[in-house]
C-alpha cells in the first residue's frame, strides 16, 4: 500500500515535464510535416530526459534502501 503511494511524485514530474514543452516547437514540426511518433521522439523525449534520469535516480535509491 505504502509502494503505491509513491507512485504519485514521480507522475506529477513527468505530468509537469510534459506541460513544460514549448507548443512552438510541436507547430514548428507540424510545418515541416512530421508525424506524431517523429514528434515524440525527436521533441517529446529529448525535452524530457533530464525527468527521466531523475525519476531513475531516484528509483534506485529508493530500491535500494528498501533491500537494506
């Protein structure tokens, strides 16, 4: 039940990494004509990374404390 709790903190990072993302960019790409899996890949994800490697960051620590 306490697992589940912490699942929470990182959705809201990601939901607000997410908001963070210039929409110019995704009119910029829709001008050029790129679909919506080039999009994700080529601007979604590389705005985002520093989340991710938070969040992995995180994640390992937080394991790891729970094996000791």
């Amino acid at each position: 039940m306490m697992k589940m709790w912490s699942v929470g903190g990182g959705m809201l990072l990601y939901l607000a990494s997410l908001q963070g993302v210039s929409p110019h960019l995704y009119e910029t790409a829709d001008l050029e004509g790129a679909n919506a899996f080039q999009k994700l890949i080529h601007i979604t994800l590389p705005m985002i990374t520093p989340v991710i490697f938070f969040d992995i960051v995180t994640s390992t620590i937080g394991s790891s404390y729970i094996l000791l």
